[in-house]
C-alpha cells in the first residue's frame, strides 16, 4: 500500500510557521551584550530625561528581552532595588571611556556632578580596587537621599 506525501502547500506552511514563530522568541529573548542606545533620543527609564552622556550611562536588560537605558548609574541601581524580577544582563558605561563593562567587572567611584546627582561613576574594577561594587553603591545613593539602605 503506497502511503500519501503530504501536499508540498502544507510542509511549507509549516515551515512558514515555525520560522515565524523562531523570529518572535527571538525577538523577546534579552540581547546577548550591552547595546548602544540612540543618544540624545530615549529617556532614562528612571528620571525620563534623555540618557546624552556615555560617561554616565547604564542598561538593565528584563528577562523578556527588553532594554531599559538610564542616564546615571544611581536611576539604575535604584529601579532594580524596586523591582522583584532579576534582570537579564546590567551594564554600566565606564566613565573613563573604555566601553560598556558587565556589573560584576564594575566599581563605582565619586563623581561630582553626575546627571541626577546621585554622585557615582562607574569605572573598570581594576582601575579602581577601592571603588564600590553595586549594592554598596546603592546603600551610599539611599544614605546620602535619607532613605533605607
């Protein structure tokens, strides 16, 4: 007994449809590594002024695959302090100019005037062995506020 092949319209169909369905998970899940935002163009996520400044710069990567940029590094360790969810990814821009650096590989140091004035930059670890890691930050941000640490 010869078996029926399946109409060629329904394989491609299907194939159709599992293409689609790749693009759209793909299009959720969280970018692979910082990306850069359209300076001067989107808001901090935070303060909603506009993120102008790379020294100052910060993104906080959702498990859903959206990207939330912020224009000083206290807006960001501030959101995620207020959220339950763990982000994907954090990146911070270090200041001194050398690119995006993950969180574990960034310090925080004093800065003057910082967008928001929350008064920290990030900086490379190395360059920095006395520099703050984030939670420690974030304390300073909520002390130096009057808020709990």
């Amino acid at each position: 007994m010869l078996r029926e092949r399946p109409p060629l319209k329904a394989i491609v169909a299907a194939l159709c449809v599992a293409a689609i369905a790749l693009v759209l998970w793909r299009a959720a899940a969280p970018p692979a590594g910082p990306v850069e935002p359209a300076w001067d163009r989107v808001a901090c996520a935070r303060c909603h002024m506009l993120v102008t400044d790379p020294a100052y710069a910060a993104q906080l990567h959702t498990p859903a695959g959206e990207v939330l940029f912020f224009d000083d590094p206290g807006c960001l360790l501030l959101h995620r302090a207020e959220q339950s969810a763990a982000p994907a990814g954090v990146w911070f821009h270090d200041s001194a100019g050398g690119g995006w650096l993950a969180e574990a590989d960034a310090r925080f140091v004093p800065a003057a005037e910082t967008p928001m004035g929350h008064g920290f930059a990030a900086v490379a670890a190395q360059s920095a062995p006395d520099g703050l890691a984030a939670p420690a930050a974030l304390a300073a941000i909520r002390a130096r506020e009057g808020g709990a640490p």
